[in-house]
C-alpha cells in the first residue's frame, strides 16, 4: 500500500524503526524549514524540534492502528444492516 510517495514503509512493522524515523523526517524536513521561515529566526530551533517530535509521535499512532480489511469491513457493515432489520 503506497500512502504518499516516499512514506510506504509507514504501515510495515518489520522494518527497523530507527531508519523509518530517519526516513520519515528526512522526508518531511524541506516542508518543516519551509514552514518555519514564517518565524521568528530565534525560535526556529526550538520549533524544528516540537515539529519532529508530533512527527515521530504520530508515526508511532500510525503503525500501531489495525485497520480492517476490506472483506472484514464488508462483513461488518452487513451484519450492521442484517441487525437493523431485525429491529
């Protein structure tokens, strides 16, 4: 599953978290320094670092989510309709 260009290895529990991280801020840092060139140059820094921590925190929410499948989602909403007859 591709989620963005650059961020597939998002939803892959095996991989060394460690590089993911690396990865996954390296892959967002031109939009952070982007985004911080509307600040006030001696808080750069500091927001830099609160920026990739919420990174790295969300990527943790992330890999831990356990989305159903499609068959399994199908089968839930079916039983939700099945059920709602019954009423």
């Amino acid at each position: 599953m591709r989620l963005h260009k650059g961020f597939s290895f998002l939803n892959k529990k095996d991989q060394n978290s460690d590089m993911d991280i690396d990865e996954l801020i390296s892959n967002f840092q031109p939009k952070i320094k982007a985004s911080l060139r509307h600040t006030a140059s001696q808080e750069r820094e500091d927001l830099e670092q609160e920026i990739t921590i919420k990174i790295i925190e969300k990527m943790e929410t992330i890999q831990n989510l356990e989305a159903p499948g499609f068959w399994d989602f199908l089968e839930k909403i079916q039983n939700q309709k099945s059920g709602r007859k019954g009423e």
